[in-house]
C-alpha cells in the first residue's frame, strides 16, 4: 500500500463516488464520459485530489480518486456537479 504523508502524518485516504444521471436516464457514452473525467481531473487539481479509476456504464459513473486530508470534498463534489451539469 502507497502512503502519502505532509510534515506531521502519514495518511491514505481513497474515496468511491458513483454519480447517478437523473431519473437514470441511458445518456453517457464514451464521448461524454471523457468530457466528464477531464472536467474532474481540471477541477481536482486545486482540491489536491488525483483520479485513480475511472469507469462508466450508460446511466452512472464510477470514480475511484485519493485526497489531502486537507481537501473540502463536500466543494469539490459542489463544484464538479456544477460543472458537468452545464
């Protein structure tokens, strides 16, 4: 197991998110699921966060990524979920 560490700790904090389209609607393809993935790899970097996995079927997403201790996930997922919605 990979462990990062800051000046005080040392830590390994990897998170699963599934993210759902509405009323699970058949709408993601390979396209979109790549236009998907590079607005959260742009929108991660100041979060410190680093995709790991990242897997699609028609309906959902499936993300694998690791994170800083110091991350505001609850912003992050915020501001990706504004994003992508556009």
């Amino acid at each position: 197991m990979n462990l990062d560490q800051n000046q005080h700790s040392v830590y390994s904090l990897n998170y699963h998110l599934i993210m759902v389209v509405k009323y699970r609607r058949k709408v993601i393809n390979d396209v979109i699921s790549s236009r998907l993935r590079e607005l959260f790899e742009r929108i991660a970097v100041p979060y410190s966060i680093t995709v790991l996995e990242w897997n699609h079927d028609i309906d959902h997403i499936h993300v694998l990524f690791k994170a800083a201790p110091r991350s505001e996930l609850s912003k992050f997922i915020n501001a990706y979920k504004s994003a992508s919605s556009r």
